[in-house]
C-alpha cells in the first residue's frame, strides 16, 4: 500500500512497483485518514506512510495502521529536514519498521537509489511479514540459534580482554541500540563506536536520543575527534567512520569514500579498522538490519583475534547481518536483544568463554 500525498511521487512508486513481477500494489491514499480506512481493507504485507500528508499526517496514522492489520511492516517515508527526521525517529519507536529519506528534487542519481532501496525494503520487510507463524512468534528461532552457536560459532579467547566495543546496525536499530546501550553502567569501562545505516541529519537526531536514554555521553563522530572509555560515538550520516592513530593514539577518521554494500557509512569499515587498530582487543556486536554489512569486517576482526557477537534470529528485525555473521561462523555468541548488554559486560570483566 502506498498512502503518498504528492500525486507525482505516489504515480513514481506505482509505476516502479508494478514493474516488479513479485510485487502487487493492493491500495493508494492520499492522505493519513484514507490510509487508515484502506489498510483495514487491502490488508497490505507493507505500507509506504508519508510523514507529510494532510487530514491526518503519517505519525498519527500509524497506529491506527498497526492496530487494524497485526504485524504490518511500515516504511516511513521523510523529507531530509531535522523536523521530519525527529518525527521518523519518532515513528520507528511507535512501531514502524523502516524508513526511507525521499530523494532530492532533480537529482537522477538519488532517485535510482531511491527506487533500488525502496524495492529491496519491501521485499525485506515482505519476507518477515510472511514468515511462517512459528517462526514469526520466534518460537522455532531459538533453537535454530543454539544450533548455530553449537556447529559454527567462533572461540572467545582465552584471557579476552577487550578496549573498543563496535557496533553496526541497520533495519530496527535504533531501537535495538538504546535497548543495549541502556543496560550497560554509566562507567562502561570501552568507547564505543556505533555505525548505523541512516543519512544526514537522522544520525544527529539518533545520538541525541540514545544520549538522554542512556547513562553515558553519546554523541555524533567528528574527524580527527579523540575517544575515551565511557562515550559512544555514532558514525554520521553519509560518511563513512573508521579509526586512525594520530601520532600513536587512536581518533576518528571520516571519509566520503565510495559507498560500501549500498551504504555510507557502513559498518565494514569501521570493523577492519577497529581489528587493525585494535588487534585482539576487540569486541564488536552486529545488530538487526537487513543485507550482509559487518560480514566481511567481522572476518577481520576474527582472524585478528578479536571477538564478535550477533543478534539472534527471534528478536530481530531483520536476520539479514547478524545472520550473515552467524551463518558464515564468525559470532562467538547468538544473543537475544535483551540478553546482549549483560553478556557484553561478562565479556568486558572476563566472566565468558
């Protein structure tokens, strides 16, 4: 369904859409009240909710939308302003799944973006809609993970004791970064170093967030900016964050280097830095997001050493990159959400093997 005020951008998804032979456009609306009647209707597997739209905007359609069709994956659709990214910020911890920053007026090359990521959230978001209900529930994805961490899952060092904590995310990380960073002490004893898939301005948004929900100061990176036990710093939007010795001490870096697996910034980056910076003493952790982003990092910071965890299927999002890691057998542990922070700080007082 999409429910886009602009006849010119709703006629622009329609005519992408339909071209796709797995994809069928079951409503349109043009405002949040039509959307709200026709979800109920059409019983779509995924929305497109306009933030902007008149009558009702997209924020208090919402949860009308989720309450009439159980289990709809919406992808909130926002103008780059600051205005617009706090109400898509807000909107994914109302339950939304995903969102999509609209591409800039004339821009060709950011509206074929635009198109590719579009298509390749719904039929992401579409697969999860349609899980079996078992495995939807997360009733067979436990065992599913044990089985995992028995057959392929990396050694935790012997006298592990790691300085830096990295973390990337994507699809459902906002919300799952506060659910970890809230639950670690306020002397967390690691920096920490967060790359989350999002543009400009969402990012800035994001970090003040997590600062006021957690105990420590989280803020937005900026290049050449030092970093010390007790802070996390959020990779910015639309640059990629690594970490660079600076006569012997270890800063932030960023670049606008190409884009790496469709994104800027993305987690791989800054995990093959972090290994090269860090060696053995490092710890990252692959949140929920869709693709394959922090695979290849995560095999560089294993044969370094260091060690890596992931997410489990159940309480994911998306069981794209952590399933990745997981599946190619770099994650020393397959952790619920809710079980990560305090399996984090066993790692970090040397309690886990």
């Amino acid at each position: 369904m999409i429910a886009e005020d602009s006849a010119v951008v709703r006629g622009l998804m329609l005519r992408w859409l339909e071209a796709e032979p797995d994809i069928e456009i079951v409503a349109l609306a043009s405002n949040g009240r039509e959307a709200v009647r026709k979800v109920g209707e059409a019983k779509p597997d995924v929305a497109i909710l306009d933030v902007e739209m008149p009558e009702m905007d997209g924020i208090e359609a919402l949860p009308h939308m989720l309450k009439a069709v159980p289990g709809l994956a919406v992808i909130m659709a926002s103008t780059l302003t600051r205005r617009n990214a706090t109400i898509t910020m807000r909107a994914l911890e109302l339950g939304a799944a995903d969102y999509l920053p609209k591409p800039e007026a004339g821009s060709m090359v950011s509206a074929a973006d635009y198109k590719r990521e579009l298509i390749s959230k719904i039929r992401g978001l579409a697969q999860i809609r349609t899980k079996p209900p078992a495995l939807a529930a997360g009733a067979s994805a436990a065992p599913r993970a044990a089985s995992l961490t028995r057959a392929t899952a990396a050694a935790i060092p012997s006298g592990f004791r790691p300085e830096i904590l990295v973390i990337g995310s994507s699809t459902g990380g906002p919300q799952a970064l506060r659910a970890v960073l809230e639950k670690l002490p306020a002397r967390f004893p690691l920096p920490i170093l967060i790359v989350q898939h999002m543009p400009a301005m969402f990012t800035a948004i994001l970090a003040e967030q997590l600062d006021k929900a957690t105990p420590f100061a989280v803020t937005e990176a900026s290049d050449g900016q030092p970093f010390r036990p007790g802070q996390a710093l959020v990779a910015p939007g639309g640059q990629h964050m690594r970490i660079a010795l600076r006569h012997g001490a270890p800063v932030i870096a960023l670049d606008q280097s190409p884009p790496v697996n469709f994104c800027r910034p993305a987690v791989d980056p800054l995990f093959d830095s972090a290994a090269e910076a860090f060696g053995p003493r490092t710890l990252a952790v692959v949140l929920t997001g869709m693709g394959h982003d922090g695979r290849d990092g995560a095999r560089t910071i294993v044969g370094k050493g260091g060690v890596v965890l992931a997410q489990d299927e159940a309480t994911s999002t998306v069981w794209g990159m952590p399933g990745a890691v997981a599946q190619a057998g770099l994650a020393a542990a397959i952790k619920p959400l809710g079980e990560m922070a305090a399996f984090v700080q066993t790692i970090v007082s040397g309690g886990a093997r």
